[in-house]
C-alpha cells in the first residue's frame, strides 16, 4: 500500500495549523471557558459548564444589535442566512422577505429589513445563520478555535424580543458554546436521552423533560457550553436579547468506517457478488456472513495505521474547502516580495505537510500545492516558524529559487508579507 506519509526525516511533521494560529485559538477558548486545560480534560464532550464573563465588551465586538440592524437593511442578505422563529415554530420565507432585479435577474428571496421588524416586534426570534461564513469577527473566532481544536466550527446569532421562546425542549446534534452578547436569556438544561448523537438523531419535546440540571440567566459576557446531546430550551425573561450559538462540528471515529471502505475497495475479494441466490437460505447466508467478517477482521489488522491517519487527516482539512479570501491582494503581495521580505504562514490557513517520491505536497483546504522535493527543507522551515525572507531560508535550492517559492507560496494564499 502506498504509505501517503508524514514529511520526511526533520523531526515530527509539522501540525497542520500554524503556530500563531493555534496560540489565538486557545487565548480564544480561553475568553469562553476559562481554563484551557480544565475544560478540554474534564467538560468538553462530557457535561455543560457555565462561564460567567469578565468583560461583556469583549462580546459585543463579535456581533451587536447595530451590527444585526446593518446585515438585514445593508448588505442585500437572501435566505437562508435569516429565520424567523415564534412560539417554536418557523416562519415562512414569504413573510419576511422581498423582491428586486440586481443587473438582469428578479430575485424574490431578498430580506425585507421592515418586514423583519414587524415580526420581531410581534414577538418572532430572529436567527442569523452562517455568520462564519460572512461576518469577519466571527470568521476568525471559529478559524481560531479550529486551529486549537481541529474540529470545524460555525457561528449563529439569536435576536429575540422579551418575553420569547424560540424552539422547542430539543438536543443539538454537534457541541455549542452559547455567548450572551447583549440582554439576557434564560437556559433549562437536561440531561441527554442519547448519548453524543450524531445526524439524524434527533429529538425534541413540547414538554420539559423533568428537572433541569442547569438552569440560569446569562448576561452579557456569559458563556454556556453544552455537550451535543444535552437537552434545552431557551426564553427571553423581560428584556430583550442577543446571543451567539458557536458550534463546534466534530470530527467523530465515525469517519473511520469510510476511510476503511475506500481503501478495501482494492481488495478484489470484498469486490466479489454475494452468492447466487443468497435469499434463498437465510441460514446459509449467516454462515458466509460470519466467513467474510473474519476476513474482514484479518484484513483489518494489516492495515497500515500510518495510511488511515493521513486519509483521516487530509479529510479534516478539506472537509470544509474555503478559498482564502484576498485573492487580488495575493496577486499584489507576490509582485512585491523580494529576497529581503520577510514572510508569515496566513491566518486561519490550514495546511497538511506530505511527501511523496520526488515531490512535497502541501495539501491546503481547496487544493494540493505540489513541490520539487529539493525544496522540502525550505517549505518545511515556512510552515513551521514565521518570519522567514527568502535570503534566510535553510535548504539546497538557489537565491532564485527560494524567491519563487516564497512567491509561489504568497500567490497560493500559505504566505503573507508579514
């Protein structure tokens, strides 16, 4: 089997978030739940915590209600990047939305910031989602947190108007770190009913289901983290409020399985048909079963763990394939770097370190960057420190040589000017 291994002889391969970018990760974690080491040793995956905030200001610069007012009147949102949410149950686009011609297409899902108003003022929650994804405080908290955690993250916002109760008793299907912004918002949380589920275990209630195991009101600055799984309900007491919903996206074994699968598809025998007329006797059938699973079993224990964790890990980094942002900029940058210009790994870019018989592989989120091996000194030394020109770069390539890789690397979205 090829082996799709680590980079080279030089020592560990280098994570794949930069250093930088995992030292904000964690100060970032740290603003949620205080102890770092605490919290991922005891909490996470395991119970919900509650975190009281020691500066509300530091919140209110990830999102606010003027920043909310500003999405839905400026910025020509569409759904589904807003829901409209009362009494548990969600509103249909066509309530709160509008059309408009933009160049020479009718758009009829445009957001209708009036509309929006009326609704929240009737008593409707209104839900911004995928802010990660548009909203750059928030881009960068979750590309922080991923860079500590290595697991994906989003971001949602909940605007609602005193005295609301948006869903149902339910469980959320991945972990969220709850970050009252503005107002308060109380929590019921209980005790999960499966433990850790996964897409399409779902559940939910009208009913709360008994006594909750944490119940409070979050103010400004507070964070409730929640394991996927735990049951809540949420309501506004008499005042208004905004919150932020962080959810982390695991990685799970689960994806073990599918790595497995792919890679015994080589294996002629388990591309072999079932026996003909294998319906026929049920009995039979169980014995060939239990046959082909202790092949299986066998087959398993040959495979080369090296090869499942780069599979595992090239999926963790391209699981959510982004374009680094700037790209015209990158253009600009690469015209300007010389010999003397000292670099930095982007933030928030993730790269997988591979190599391969006569080549570096640098696998990125949207694409693989692939290398002469002669540069594997040189790329190696520039994802793992900052602050390299190309005059200072260890390795075997030329002065000209190493410029055209620094460009190169700018031009791909790895490197910045620093």
């Amino acid at each position: 089997m090829p082996t799709g291994g680590p980079a080279g002889d030089d020592g560990p391969t280098p994570a794949v978030a930069g250093r930088a970018d995992r030292e904000r990760g964690r100060a970032a974690l740290e603003r949620l739940v205080g102890d770092v080491e605490v919290f991922l040793d005891d909490v996470w995956a395991r119970r919900p915590l509650l975190t009281p905030g020691a500066d509300p200001g530091q919140v209110r610069a990830l999102l606010s209600v003027a920043a909310v007012d500003a999405l839905l009147a400026e910025r020509g949102q569409r759904t589904p990047t807003v829901r409209l949410v009362r009494s548990g149950e969600t509103l249909p686009p066509e309530r709160y939305t509008t059309s408009a011609r933009i160049g020479s297409r009718q758009l009829s899902d445009l957001l209708d910031a009036g509309r929006i108003q009326a609704e929240y003022a009737a008593g409707a929650t209104v839900s911004l989602q995928g802010l990660h994804r548009y909203w750059p405080p928030l881009t960068d908290l979750c590309r922080s947190l991923e860079a500590l955690l290595s697991h994906p993250f989003q971001a949602n916002a909940y605007l609602s108007p005193p005295g609301a109760q948006g869903l149902r008793v339910h469980h959320d299907t991945h972990d969220v770190f709850v970050v009252q912004i503005e107002g308060s918002k109380h929590f019921d949380v209980y005790e999960p009913v499966i433990e850790l589920p996964v897409n399409g275990q779902h559940w939910s209630a009208d009913e709360p289901p008994g006594k909750p195991v944490l119940s409070a009101d979050l103010g400004p600055g507070d964070c409730l983290y929640m394991p996927r799984g735990w049951r809540h309900r949420a309501y506004t007491t008499d005042s208004p409020s905004l919150h932020l919903t962080v959810g982390l996206l695991a990685h799970t074994w689960l994806a073990l399985p599918a790595v497995l699968s792919d890679l015994i598809a080589g294996d002629v025998e388990f591309r072999r048909p079932l026996p003909a007329g294998f319906a026929h006797d049920p009995d039979d059938f169980t014995g060939e079963v239990a046959a082909r699973l202790k092949q299986l079993a066998a087959w398993v224990s040959d495979v080369d763990p090296e090869l499942v964790a780069d599979r595992l890990l090239r999926r963790s980094v391209t699981g959510r394939p982004t374009v680094a942002a700037g790209g015209l900029t990158r253009l600009v940058d690469r015209s300007v770097v010389t010999a003397q210009t000292s670099v930095r790994r982007r933030p928030g870019t993730p790269c997988l370190l591979r190599e391969d018989s006569g080549r570096v592989d640098l696998v990125l989120p949207d694409r693989t960057v692939s290398l002469p091996s002669v540069a594997r000194t040189a790329v190696r030394a520039l994802v793992e420190r900052d602050g390299h020109t190309a005059d200072s770069l260890p390795g075997s390539l030329d002065a000209a040589g190493r410029l055209v890789l620094i460009r190169r690397l700018v031009t791909e979205g790895l490197l910045e000017p620093a």
